[in-house]
C-alpha cells in the first residue's frame, strides 16, 4: 500500500510538471490538488498499464459511483471504454500522436445507464520519452447528447403531425379515416395501443370506431357511458387526461387492464367547437430494452394538437358523406332512391359477368294505396310509406339493397341470393307487413326474378316487374317468382 502512495505522488507531481513545464514546490501540491477536485470536468491518472491510481471526485460522479476506491487499481479501459472499437481506436491515435483530443465515448455508467463522453488525454513521458503513464480529462454530454437527441426526434414527430394533417383532408370515408389515425398516432407516439372512440348517435355511449393493437372482441363489446369509466370521464369533463402508472395514480389507484403492458396511457377529448365527438386513448409505450418508457407532458401536447386536426377531419368526412347519402337517399322513406338502385343493379350484373354467382330483384307495391290515401289523407300514406321502407331495412339483409322506386313502388336488389333465398324474403316481408300495426290491415304484393346468365339489369328488371303483375293478377297479398 505504501508503493501505491508514492506511486500515486511521483505520478501527480509529474501531472503538474507537464502542465506547468516547471516543478513545483511541495507546498504548493495541495493548492493544485485542491483546484483538481473542485473542476466539473473529470480528471484521471493511469500508470503506463492502465491501471488507474487517481480520479477527482467529478469523474466518480460523472461514472456513477459512490467512492474513488471504486474506480482506482482498475483498468482504464474498463472503467471508461466499454466497447472494444472504442479502446482500440482511441490506442491507436494515442500511438500515433501521443495524445488524444475531443474523443467521444459512448459508454455506461454503474449503474448500467448510457453515457456519453468526450475524453482528451496524453502520454506521460519521462526521460528519452518512455511511457510512463496516462493523464486525461473527461466531460459529460450525456445531457446535452439526449437534448440533441429529443430535439431530433421531436423535429421528426413534427414533420410526421404535419404530413398527417396533409393526409387526413385526402381521405373521403369515415372508417378509412379512423383507420388511418389510429395506426399513424401509434407510430408518433410509440404507443402499441391507440384508439378512437366515437359518440354513437342512438344511444349517445362511446363506442370504439377503430383501434391499433387491440383484440376485436374487445373493439365489439366497447360500449361505455358518458361520465362512466376514465374514457366516459374525459368525454364528461373535456379535460385531456395523462398517466404514468395507473396503479400509483391517487385519482385511480387500480390495477392494470389485461390487456395493456404497462402502467401508462393518455385520453384526449375530441371536440369540434362545444361539441363532443369523441375521444381517443394511446395506450402502452414502447420500451427500450429492460428500461419501461411512460407518456409525458410533450407526448401529451402532441395529442391534444392532433385530436384537434382529428376533429376537423371527422367533421369535413361526416359533411361529405351526408352529401353523397343525400344524393341516393329518398327524403320521404329515407331509404335509397331509384339512381341508387339502378347503379346497384348495374354493379351486381357486371359482377356476375367476371364471376359466376346468384343474384335476385324483387318488386314490390302496396295493395290499395290510393284507397288508404283517400280515407286517412296523404300525411298518414306518408307515414304508410316510411313504415314500408324501415319493414324492408329490418326484415332483409346488411347487404340486400332497399330502394323506393317511385311512388308507393319498392325494389330490392338481392347479391347472392338463389330462388330459394328470395322465397323465403318475400314470405317474411309479406308476414311482417300483415302483423304491423297501421291505421288498417295493409297487404303487399311481390314479384320475384333470378338473373340467368348474359341478362342485361333491363331484362332482369322486366322479369320482376312481370312478377310483380302476376302477383297482382293472382289476388294481391302474395308473391310471385320468375327464374
């Protein structure tokens, strides 16, 4: 121990030598070791090993240690140089040039943390120039680094909110759009999770619209009421909401959903003026290795920025969407006009030319309309009318096509529906027809065709309009089919 002490003495006076050029009187050792300690940067000494027998308290600090003795008797090159590109690299321009100036090191700390460095350093040389060891000042860019860094990223998340302002206004379909949203917003914020949820006009709950990372069975069952739930909360209150950790959180404190990994999320109220349209939820941060990353104040301004242009875009989508329904929608029975049956039609005939399918139309008029008319007036054959078009919505399928044809005339279009199937609409739609509720019993008549192959939309409309006279010519109160 006693060889270390002088080892440690020849080797710092020899630092103050190279300094100064000059020896220095003892007395004066403790005013420049003194002057050693109290720098920010760090300042270390190695023998001509590399073994390490002297650091000022900064470089303890900035390695993440608790005490010099930590450091000392060990290798320069494990304390300092972590990666073997670095130590070899640094080993050659100190060969080469005998010092080294402005080096930059990207290495870890005690406790595993990484840091980074900038390390000048020289060869101490005695005599005809023998290596006697090496003295260096270290300095800490971690900070300014990682600032660099998030200044960076964050540039980067800029461009990407601004090329998805660009993108939403090019996009003419609600789901689309949600769709789109939900997977960029995931990507800027690094989130595996991002919903949005939309207020659902009829029952006035929140219901997801779209989701990025969830299961459907959970997208299917979402349903949560206003002021219920933290989602139905920020929708209640319209204040954005951040947490970091669900389960230490005094305005929670429960446990995690399954669902999600961490303890983390954010929900923002989606408004457009004093209207509540929704709100969307980021979910799960991506973490970093073992190190678990929670959404922060800046994540949380980039959403309130985005839920705004989300807001907009969802409003300028809804306006045009209403626009074009309003162009195939017939105003009385609110159910598609005769252009949209038409161009249906049309559609599912050329379909059938590419690929071999059924395809059935059906026809269909109220039995005694003028008579209803002539005893309740026309406001109730009005309302006779609208109860006709919302039977046929509910008693059909999703995807049977219900138009109003003209006057108390209907038509639907039936995509891969066979004789059978189309027997068994028209029975359900006369039954349902029969039961309801008017100011009297009322009957409809039905014609029923199938499409054979090489007809043209004309003829297959021809058919069931012969149906439909047949029916008629039968009695009324019936259908009648064409093959």
């Amino acid at each position: 121990m006693g060889s270390f002490k002088k080892k440690k003495k020849r080797f710092f006076d020899t630092l103050i030598q190279s300094s100064s050029g000059n020896y220095v009187r003892p007395k004066d050792e403790m005013m420049y070791k003194r002057l050693i300690e109290r720098v920010q940067c760090g300042v270390y000494i190695a023998d001509e090993k590399g073994i390490i027998f002297y650091v000022n308290s900064a470089l303890v600090s900035m390695l993440g240690y608790n005490t010099k003795s930590e450091i000392l008797e060990r290798p320069l090159t494990d304390v300092l140089y972590g990666a073997p590109n670095h130590e070899e690299s640094f080993y050659d321009e100190m060969d080469e040039l005998g010092f080294v100036r402005d080096y930059e090191i990207l290495a870890q700390n005690a406790q595993g943390e990484e840091i980074h460095l900038i390390v000048t350093s020289h060869y101490i040389r005695e005599g005809e120039g023998k290596i006697k060891g090496i003295e260096g000042i270290v300095y800490d860019r971690t900070k300014s680094k990682k600032m660099q860094e998030m200044v960076i990223k964050e540039k980067h998340k800029l461009e990407e909110i601004l090329d998805l302002g660009e993108k939403v206004t090019l996009i003419r379909n609600l789901d689309e759009l949600i769709e789109f949203i939900v997977k960029r917003v995931a990507g800027i914020l690094e989130a595996r999770v991002c919903s949005i949820m939309l207020v659902d006009e009829k029952t006035g709950r929140l219901m997801i619209s779209g989701a990025f990372g969830l299961e459907q069975n959970i997208v299917e069952e979402s349903a949560v009421e206003i002021g219920e739930q933290i989602s139905g909360v920020v929708a209640k209150d319209l204040n954005p909401l951040l947490v970091k950790n669900i389960e230490y959180d005094e305005r929670f404190k429960r446990a995690n959903r399954p669902h999600y990994r961490n303890h983390s999320f954010i929900v923002v109220p989606i408004t457009l003026g004093d209207e509540l349209l929704g709100v969307i939820n980021v979910a799960d941060k991506i973490s970093e290795g073992a190190m678990i990353k929670t959404f922060d104040e800046i994540d949380l301004k980039i959403l309130v920025s985005i839920a705004r242009e989300i807001a907009v875009s969802i409003d300028n989508v809804k306006v045009i969407e209403d626009l074009n329904l309003q162009t195939v929608t017939d105003p009385l029975t609110r159910i598609y006009n005769y252009r949209k049956f038409s161009d249906s039609l049309e559609h599912e005939v050329r379909r059938l030319r590419r690929i071999k399918g059924n395809l059935c139309v059906m026809m269909m008029d109220l039995d005694e309309f003028k008579s209803y008319n002539d005893t309740f007036g026309h406001l109730e054959g009005d309302i006779l009318l609208r109860g006709i078009g919302e039977i046929l919505r509910k008693s059909l399928r999703d995807t049977d096509i219900v138009c109003r044809y003209a006057g108390d005339e209907f038509v639907i279009v039936l995509p891969d529906t066979d004789i059978s199937g189309v027997k068994e609409s028209a029975v359900k739609v006369i039954k349902t027809v029969n039961e309801f509720q008017f100011k009297r019993q009322v009957s409809v008549s039905v014609g029923c065709a199938q499409y054979q192959e090489g007809m043209t939309s004309n003829e297959l409309m021809l058919k069931a309009d012969k149906a439909l006279y047949e029916a008629k010519n039968k009695g009324k109160n019936q259908f009648y089919i064409i093959e």
